[in-house]
C-alpha cells in the first residue's frame, strides 16, 4: 500500500522568504500522481500544483514550484516570496494512476505560519 | 465552493444518535468521495463511488454506511454515533477515472461533535 510522509508538522517563514516543505512517499508503481493541497484556517481544500510521474520536468505555478525526485520519492514545495495569504495547513497527496480508483492518498499535513 | 456542497455545516450529536451528512455535486462529476479528517492523521478515506450505482469501503469505513443517490448526490450515514466519529467530514468529487491528474474538488466540510 502507498504512504505519504510529511515530516514537518510546523514550518514558519517570513514574509517575502522563500520556504520549501517536505514530502516523502512509498510506492512499488511506477506511474502515478502528486498533488499539494492547501487548507486555510477557512477549511477549504485548494489544489496548488499536480506533478505526473511520468514528467521529468517540476511543475510550477506562480509563486509555488515543486522539487519532484522520482528516485528518492521525493515531492518538496517551495513557496518564494511568501505572503500572509499562504499561512495554511498545506497537503501532499498521491495518487495511482489505476483506473480501478481515483482515490487520494494523503499525508498528515504542515502547518506553515507566515510572519509579517 | 459552489461546486460541491455539503450540508450541515455544523452539528452536535450525542452519543448513540443517527445523523446523515448530504453532499451535492453540479460538476456533472461520477466519482465522488467521503473523507474525514482528524487532527495529525491528514485526510482519510471513508467510503468511495466510481459511478453512479457502486459505492467501495476505503480506509476507514467501520460505523459508517454510504448512499449515492444518484449522479449528483452522495450521502454519508452514522447509524448509532460515537465519540470517536468526532471529525470534520469533506466530500469531494472528480471526473472519470481515467484521468487520474485531474484534481478533486472539495466541500468546504462538516464539523461533526459527538458527545
């Protein structure tokens, strides 16, 4: 079965810093999704970025960008230029790329605190 | 979210009470899921339906029985409520399951507290 392993509970950063968070996964597939979530004190899930397996390129969104290692299982975000608006708890995601389900599979999340 | 909407937003339950959690979708989305999530344990999976008509057992299915009603809607049962149950339930919905990069849209949740 696949995992998802965020290893900070709480980050912090300051405003117009750059922050990176971690994700780490174990998986026997070969091909498959990540995703990072994130969840403001309003509850709401917000998708930020999706990486595929099978693209060798980060993704990037704005502001955000991921460090994908497929090798090390490996899916970081950085956040540069942080605003107040990013303080959040922020979710790793994976899914398979199994038809069968298109369930998501998450890790227990880091909160981020932004300081003015 | 004006997407997917759950109803109540809120609710306090005592223990032993039945409760049903609605969730709506007009995505026009087949797949629609229920999670919940628990301080420092993330999002878990309760209940899953691929299609209208199929609904699955996911991570965490035990005190918990599912409806999908019909393309639009997915309902979310607890027959006899436990202090355990206590959470914040999110149900999300998706596309066809083929395409699995296409994300999940999420309700904004409901807060459940069982006594």
């Amino acid at each position: 079965a696949q995992t998802v392993t965020q290893s900070q509970p709480e980050m912090s950063v300051q405003e117009a810093e750059t922050v990176t968070l971690s994700c780490t996964y174990d998986t026997s597939e070969s091909d498959y999704y990540l995703f990072w979530y994130k969840q403001p004190p309003s509850r709401q899930m917000i998708l930020v970025i999706r990486q595929e397996a099978y693209k060798q390129q980060n993704a990037t969104e704005n502001r955000f960008s991921v460090n994908f290692q497929k090798a090390a299982k490996s899916f970081s975000l950085k956040i540069s230029d942080s605003q107040l608006g990013d303080a959040a708890m922020y979710f790793c995601a994976y899914r398979s790329v199994d038809g069968a389900t298109n369930k998501l599979i998450f890790g227990t999340g880091t909160l981020l605190a932004v300081q003015p | 979210n004006a997407g997917v909407t759950q109803t109540p937003k809120f609710q306090v339950l005592k223990t032993g009470q039945s409760m049903t959690l609605q969730c709506a979708q007009d995505m026009n989305h087949n797949s629609m899921y229920w999670y919940r999530q628990d301080p420092g344990m993330g999002l878990r999976l309760i209940y899953y339906s691929a299609s209208e008509g199929t609904t699955d057992k996911g991570e965490v299915p035990n005190g918990y029985n599912v409806s999908r009603l019909n393309k639009r809607e997915f309902s979310l049962r607890l027959e006899s409520a436990a202090p355990s149950q206590t959470s914040v339930y999110f149900c999300a919905t998706d596309r066809v399951v083929s395409f699995g990069n296409q994300p999940q849209h999420f309700g904004d949740g409901t807060r459940l507290s069982i006594l």
